[in-house]
C-alpha cells in the first residue's frame, strides 16, 4: 500500500487459508520500518491488525498463519508512507504607488511552499494596466521582475508559482501610476496699514497650484502680534479670514495652502495698526440757572481727546440778552466766568483742538433771572375746641412776597396729635382743610406753601380739644289749669361734645305735696293739683360734667 504519513494503516490477513479448512491463527511483525519510527501493531494476532505510520518510508511486515498444528511460510506486505504535496502559496507584494514614467520593480519573493523542500518557479501576467500602455515585463518567470509604468493609472498583475507539481493560486498586485504633485504656492496677499480697531481682511486668493487640477485648503496663523492683542481669526481656513486689530503695532500671519496631497511653503503678511488722529469733543458743561447779577463760572473739564493729545479751549458768545455787557474773564481757559448782569439767556459755544484738529462746538445756555423770594405760610390762628368736633384750618392768610405774586400750592400735615387720635385732614393740600378731634388733647400741624418755585419756611397752629360742660334746656313757661296734667320737656339740653346726658329734675318753688313723676328723664311729669306757679329746675350731666340750672315756670288757674 502507499499512505500518507500521519495515518493509521489497516493491514489485511483475511485472504489466508488453511488447505484442510482448519482454524488458522495469525501472527504479524515488523521486518523493517524507518529509522526512528515508534509504529506498533495494535494487535499482532489479528486478521486485520492497525499501525500508525509515523514517518515517511517503508514498513515491510510479515504474516505467519497456524493450522494448530504447523506454520504457514511467511508472507511479505509493504506499505510505503509519504508526505503528501501541498500547493505553494503566491505573494506578489504589496500595492505600490509610484510616479508615472519610472520603471517598477515587482516582488513575488515571498512567496513560499509548505513542504519547505520544494523549488518554485514564477509566471508574471498583466491582469489589467491602463488604455494605451505599452507596459512589458522585463522576465515574467523571475521572482523580481520589472516594467516601464508608462502612462497614469493602475496596473494590475496577477502571479501564479509552481512547486514542480502543482501550481499556486493567483495573487495579485496593483501598481497606481500617477504625474508627480507639485507643491502649491501660497500668498498671503499685500502688506497692510490700518486703524487699530478696525476689522482687517486677509487675502489668500493669489495662492497657486502649479498642477492646475488640484483645489486648495488653507491654514493661516498668528506669528506675532502687539503684546496684549487678543485679535484672533474668524476662520483660519478660509482664503480670506477677517480680524479686529485691538492694538497699535504689527500683526504678521503665515498662510500655508495645501492641494490636498502636500503643503506650500509659509508666505507672510504684515498688518501695521495705528490708532488714527480723531478730533476732540468739546463738553461745555451743564446748563445753569443763576441769579441775574451772580458770577457764572462756566466747566470745559468734561472735554476730551480719543487719542490723549493735551486740549487747547475757544469761548465764544453766540447769544445774551440785549443790552448785557456781559464779557468773558479769559476765553481760552477750561473754566473762564462772566457776570449775568440782566435777566434772559447767556448761549456760549466751546471748541477745543488737540493740536491738530478742532472739535465740533458745543453749547452752553445760562439762564439768569431775578431770585424769587420764598412765599410765607400763615396756619392761622390757634383754637380751643370741643372734643369730637369738626375743626377748620386757615391758611388764606399765607402770601408770595414777590411783586407780582405767585399762586400758591398748599401741604398741610400734622407734627403731633393725641396718643389713639385717628384724626386725619379732609384734603392736605386745600387752603381750608377740615379733621375731627377726635380725642382730648393738642393737636399740632404745620403748614407749607410753594411758589411754583420755592417751599415756605413751616407755620404751626395748635388745635387744643378739651371736654366743655353740658347746657340744660328745662323748656319754655306753661300755664296750665287746676288739675291738668304737665309734662315738661329738657330735650333740648345738649352736650358740645356730643356725650350723652343724664336729668336731674327738682320743684324749687310750689312743689309741696305734688309728685314729680321720671325725674330724671328728659320729659318728667305731674299734676297741677294747686293754683299758682310751679317752678322747677333743670341740671344735665354728660358723664363728667353738671351743666349749669336751668328753671322752668309752670302757672296754675
């Protein structure tokens, strides 16, 4: 037999026999093998014993068969193992790019052949290369052959190796061609002068790519700038980047441009910034009111230069009332004075100038007038009044002492009021405002006019609620007859506080043996039992206070 080494071999004694159809046994063994081989029947006694053919070579067993009663001769087998041929593996190298018109060098060096004791030969074929190529290989069966790449594109070769048995599986390789880039060139546009402060506009459009076909990106960067400056790009890939220039000084930036394979070399840009002369701004100060005759002190101070440049100042007259001999102390001073001498309007222009340049004037307006004198408030007189009742406040009697008077406004509050009042003013701000006195005690309350123009100095007044007696009433003279009925009536007693009362009636003349009936209500009553006069008397109480007598007359015929 001929195995592959590594298996397992199954020998076969079954065609043995025995001439007088006796029982046979078997009897295998090794008469050869190779060196070094381990094989051994799995059973030696067998028909059909195995044996693992470990290493290459022949093994020779023979076989011995027994009647029981005598040995066969021995018969010879031989089984020849070898390892069996793998097919070689073909690498033609890796993909190459490669610049157009240079010749290409192929690498099928590693390939390989498993069984390691095998030569190989090469085939090289063009699978594909590019329309109008005249590509040739220079040896298609050496392992490193070479061709001319003579036109852009790719070249595709296929290599196949073969071991002296079998051949190999393709493997291919591809070649791109292409023109050799040319690096682009960058220019970051023309140096620049500007405004600090103002936005500057890079400009990247003349950059180039001396290959035409390629499109450019680009990448700008600050290589210096004004210590401080925090000026940064808008977008530093764009052609044309903007920035603010926040400083005085040189801004340089390089732009290099890329077309998409390599990058150009920096080109540089100078931006120079400076802050420009701007005119200065005249600030002739607040309009002012004054008294005519007052020293006007007029205020440059808030004027100013956008660049710090030292101030010369201008005053000028553009208006004052006619006949005004009003003239500047010194009209080139920051703070020059005059005298309003009439009343109206006093308009003055201030220009300054930074040395270079003068500002746009600014005016000024003083208005000077006769001084108002401050009105005088009159609360009107003190009062006494009955606790809980209404009390009117007088201030007509404030006046505006000015020639010719001005109207007066009125506010009216009160300073102090009894501990509990809750008395408030009708209208604070009437002439004759009205409040109840709601408790006993002093009311205070301060009185300010205005002109339209200037508070009164404060008048007080004092209001003082006190309790006052009541006040009887015991009714007008009756003349009744014997025996008639008499009702008096003290209805009419009243307490200036508005208390409520309490009667006391008594008989003062006539009275013996008559019976006052309700005493002490307001309409008490008897009988005129005699002829004569009945005179009766009347006192009242509001709670705190007798009200003086008060009689009645009641004449009986």
């Amino acid at each position: 037999q001929d195995v592959a080494t590594g298996s397992t071999v199954t020998l076969d004694g079954s065609g043995s026999f025995d001439a007088n159809g006796d029982t046979i046994t078997y009897s295998w063994a090794f008469t050869s093998r190779p060196d070094n081989s381990t094989a051994t029947l799995s059973d030696a006694s067998a028909a059909d014993p195995t044996f693992f053919a470990d290493l290459d070579g022949s093994y020779v067993l023979n076989l011995i068969v027994n009647d029981g009663l005598a040995d066969s001769d021995p018969d010879k087998v031989t089984i020849t193992a070898t390892t069996p041929n793998s097919p070689p593996i073909a690498d033609a190298g890796a993909d190459q790019s490669v610049s157009t018109n240079t010749t290409v060098t192929l690498n099928g060096s590693g390939s390989s052949d498993p069984d390691d004791a095998d030569s190989l030969t090469y085939n090289w074929t063009f699978s594909s290369k590019p329309i109008g190529s005249t590509a040739t290989l220079s040896d298609a069966s050496a392992a490193n052959p070479t061709f001319f790449a003579d036109l852009d594109g790719s070249y595709v070769l296929s290599l196949v190796v073969n071991d002296g048995k079998v051949n190999s599986a393709s493997d291919a390789v591809i070649i791109t061609a292409a023109t050799p880039n040319s690096p682009p060139v960058a220019d970051a546009g023309v140096d620049q002068s500007v405004s600090t402060g103002a936005t500057v506009t890079l400009d990247g459009s003349g950059s180039s790519d001396p290959d035409d076909a390629d499109s450019l990106t680009y990448k700008w960067t600050f290589t210096s700038k004004p210590i401080g400056s925090t000026a940064a790009l808008s977008d530093a890939t764009t052609e044309k980047p903007t920035f603010t220039a926040d400083l005085d000084g040189s801004y340089i930036l390089n732009l290099v441009v890329n077309d998409g394979s390599v990058d150009s070399a920096a080109d540089a840009v100078i931006i120079s910034a400076a802050t420009p002369n701007s005119p200065p701004v005249a600030d002739a100060g607040a309009d002012q009111s004054v008294s005519t005759g007052a020293t006007v002190t007029l205020d440059g101070s808030g004027s100013s230069d956008p660049n710090n440049d030292p101030l010369t100042y201008n005053w000028t007259f553009t208006s004052k009332p006619i006949g005004s001999t009003a003239a500047l102390s010194d009209a080139t001073t920051e703070k020059p004075t005059f005298t309003a001498d009439l009343d109206g309007s006093y308009i003055l222009s201030l220009v300054v100038n930074d040395g270079s340049v003068d500002s746009a004037a600014d005016s000024v307006i003083i208005t000077a007038a006769t001084p108002n004198s401050p009105p005088i408030a009159d609360a009107g007189a003190d009062q006494s009044v009955a606790t809980n009742t209404t009390v009117t406040l007088d201030g007509s009697g404030s006046f505006d002492p000015d020639a010719d008077p001005d109207p007066l406004t009125y506010n009216w509050t009160f300073t102090s009021k009894p501990i509990g009042s809750a008395a408030t003013l009708s209208d604070a701000t009437a002439e004759n405002p009205i409040f109840t006195a709601d408790l006993d005690g002093s009311y205070i309350l301060s009185l300010v006019v205005n002109d339209g123009s200037d508070d009164s100095t404060a008048d007080e007044v004092i209001i003082t609620a006190s309790n006052l007696p009541p006040v009887a009433e015991a009714g007008p003279t009756q003349n009744v007859k014997i025996g008639d009925p008499v009702t008096l009536d003290g209805s009419r007693s009243y307490d200036p506080n508005d208390d409520p009362l309490t009667y006391s009636w008594s008989f003062i003349e006539g009275g013996v043996g008559v019976t006052l009936t309700g005493g002490t209500t307001a309409t008490p009553s008897f009988t005129a039992i005699n002829a004569g006069t009945y005179i009766l008397e009347l006192i009242v109480n509001d709670g705190t206070l007798d009200s003086d007598p008060d009689s009645v007359t009641i004449n009986s015929r």
